[in-house]
C-alpha cells in the first residue's frame, strides 16, 4: 500500500514537471490590465444613538425612542427592514456620572438608499434632539455583477495589448495560455456625517429647507486586474 501511494505521488509530480515544460517551451506573450469605474452608493448605512445624557436626563430613552420611530415613519422609513438593534446582547447601554447617576442610550443601524433620504432622516431626528447620527459605511448593491462585467472588460483590454506588442513583429497571437484575476476589493465611505457633502446649507437645516439640499456621496471606485499569457503562432 505504502509503495503504490509513493508511485502515485512520483506519477503526479513527473505529471506537474511535464505540463510545466510544456509551457515555458511554448512561445508565448505576457500582459495585464486594469480598468476601473465609479459608481453612485445606493445602501447608506446610518447609526443613530439616543441617549438621556443628549438631553441632560430631561428626556427618557423611551421617549426618544418613540419620536425617532415617529419620524422615521413619516420620512417612509420601512422599520422593519431598515432599522435594527445594534446592540442586542445588552438592550440599553450606560453611562456613569456624578451620584451614581444612570443615563441610558440606544444604538440602532439604519438602512437607506440614498444620499437625499440620509440627510433628511439627520435633519428630521435633529429636530428631535437626536443628533448623534453618523454615517458608518455605504455599499453598491450590484457590485458582484459590476466585478464580472469588469474583468470582461479588462481580458479583452489585455488581449489587445498583446496584439499591439506582437503586431510589429509581424506575429499573431493565439489562444490563451493563462489568466488570473486580481479582485481589487472597494471600501465604502465610512466616518461621521461630514462624508455627506450638503453645498449651500449649514449642517443643521431646518426641516422646511432640506427639499432644496443639493448632496452628493463620495463615489466608489470598482476596480478589477487581469493578467494574461497568451500563445504566440
């Protein structure tokens, strides 16, 4: 048993040592590519914190609780898709002041899907003495697809650039021989609210202006490599 499994092991790597020879015998061109795009976030990730302590105890969790989801209805807010709890493990969290004084605070993550509905949903819970709100990532929902449409782009760009290298020698290019994929992974915008850029307007609007607020998010940056040999005829 020992001998026939060292049998197959010498077979498998002669095999590699072979298929390797092959290739380096073969005559072949060496490229790469790259091509990148960018894209409008469409999935805002906000977290809003309430907390007595905001309000100097005169106002409870609950009840800012209560008006946050007030608005949040009123803005079109689909709760139980777009809200959530980020700290269940602990319901409230604390905060320890002078006389052993408690004051409790919630943290939620709250899901929108563009730049114009996160600023009125700031504005809005602003209003409300809520305005511990910041901007914690922002995400493209098509991004997988966006990836493969991209190295698409980016083999045929190699292939290109490796006619125009062997065109002056008067040589033609054949099939592929190799190709390998560098998945460049994007980071969403994450930070404060400041990542929302508001022109013309201060950072506290009043609910009656926000309508006429021209934002913009920072745009992320898809970007896909290949490298290709191809086999020269």
């Amino acid at each position: 048993m020992k001998n026939t499994l060292l049998l197959i092991l010498f077979l498998l790597a002669v095999n590699k040592t072979f298929a390797q020879k092959n290739y380096i015998d073969q005559p072949f061109v060496e490229t790469s590519a790259k091509v990148d795009t960018l894209v409008i976030p469409d999935r805002i990730y906000l977290t809003i914190i309430i907390s007595e302590k905001d309000t100097k105890g005169k106002t409870s969790v609950e009840e800012l609780e209560s008006k946050m989801v007030n608005k949040l209805n009123s803005i079109g807010i689909n709760l139980s898709k777009q809200l959530s709890l980020n700290d269940l493990s602990s319901n409230f969290k604390k905060y320890f002041l002078k006389q052993q004084e408690v004051l409790k605070a919630k943290s939620y993550s709250l899901l929108v899907y563009d730049a114009k509905t996160a600023v009125k949903v700031i504005v809005e819970l602003e209003n409300e003495n809520i305005s511990n709100v910041n901007l914690e990532k922002t995400e493209y929902s098509k991004i997988e697809e966006l990836k493969l449409e991209l190295k698409s782009q980016a083999i045929l760009k190699a292939k290109l650039n490796a006619i125009s290298m062997t065109k002056p020698l008067e040589q033609k290019i054949g099939r592929a021989l190799f190709i390998s994929d560098l998945d460049n992974d994007y980071n969403g915008l994450s930070g404060q609210v400041s990542g929302i850029r508001v022109r013309g307007y201060s950072s506290k609007v009043k609910a009656s202006s926000y309508e006429s607020i021209d934002i913009e998010f920072q745009k992320i940056k898809v970007e896909m490599e290949v490298n290709a040999k191809f086999l020269i005829e």
